[in-house]
C-alpha cells in the first residue's frame, strides 16, 4: 500500500455500553494519523456529510456502498473502526481495564480492504491484602470518574490500543 490519500475516520461502530468511548477513540485515530502525515478529510465534515445522507450512528454505514461514501465525503480512502471492548471490572480485590478495536481501511473508489487488524490492551491487578483492595477499589472509583468527566475514558488503554493499530498499518 502507497502513501495514504485524502482519509476518512468514519465514526465506530460500538459493541459496547460506553458513548464517549467511540468519540474518544475515533479522535485519538485521527489524531494519530494526522501526526503520521496522512491526508484527512475533517471530522465536523464527515458528521454532516453523513447526516445529510441519512447516518447518523457508525453501525449504520454497513448499509452504505464504500463508492457513494467516498463521493460523498470527498474522501479517497475509508478507515472504519468497531469498538469491541470498552470497559473496567472493580470488585476491590481485581480490577481491569479494556479497550479492543477492529479497523480496515477500504479504497472509497473499488471497495478493495486495503489493511485490516485487530488491537487491543488491557490493564490488570490483583491485590489479595484486604485493606489494600478497598484502598483499591475507592482508587480505582475515583479514576473511572475523573476520566469520565474529563471525557477521557480508559485513556491510558485507548492511546496504547491506537498507537499499535496505527503502527500496524504498511506503508503509511
């Protein structure tokens, strides 16, 4: 695969319950490939190009043809991302952190996958000392809160997930 032209991060598909996760993850992707070099179509023109079609949600665009997408967006190549996982698990004495993502880019002209993978990362700990679990689990509370009100979640996870799914692309 050449250099990269005129890319669309299309809004993600989400498997998940979390909302701001798709929106954090998609601007943590075009922010990476913005600081990759690769030519981007905005995302503020991609939203309303979409809406003005009809798509409103990533899970809908499986409904759109790649060719029709690309004309609308002016765009040459589609990225589209699913968000798998996106999740903690506290139960004081074991905690996680999850974020999974599948991503392909597609030729918006012929439909043709031009890359595809699958990344993800997770963060573990278990503590089995009694007080250092409930130590723990107000830690980890407190955490989950703060990045959700910074509109932030799993940011840790999130940057080391994109980074390795932005790595894996050739050529770029």
């Amino acid at each position: 695969m050449g250099p990269l032209q005129r890319v669309a991060v299309l809004p993600l598909s989400n498997e998940t319950n979390d909302l701001d996760g798709p929106i954090y993850v998609r601007k943590l992707i075009q922010d990476g490939l913005t600081a990759r070099g690769v030519q981007l179509v905005p995302l503020d023109g991609i939203d309303q190009k979409l809406r003005d079609n009809g798509f409103t949600e990533g899970g809908q665009l499986g409904a759109a043809q790649p060719v029709d997408l690309g004309q609308w967006l002016e765009a040459d190549t589609l990225f589209y991302t699913n968000l798998v996982e996106f999740g903690y698990i506290n139960i004081g004495f074991y905690w996680q952190r999850k974020v999974k993502v599948v991503s392909r880019m597609v030729d918006a002209k012929t439909g043709e996958r031009l890359w595809e993978a699958e990344k993800g990362w997770t963060t573990r700990w278990v503590v089995t000392d009694k007080e250092k679990a409930k130590k723990q689990f107000l830690e980890q509370l407190a955490i989950q809160a703060a990045e959700k009100l910074m509109k932030v979640p799993l940011a840790h996870e999130s940057k080391i997930t994109v980074n390795q799914l932005l790595d894996s692309i050739p050529h770029r």
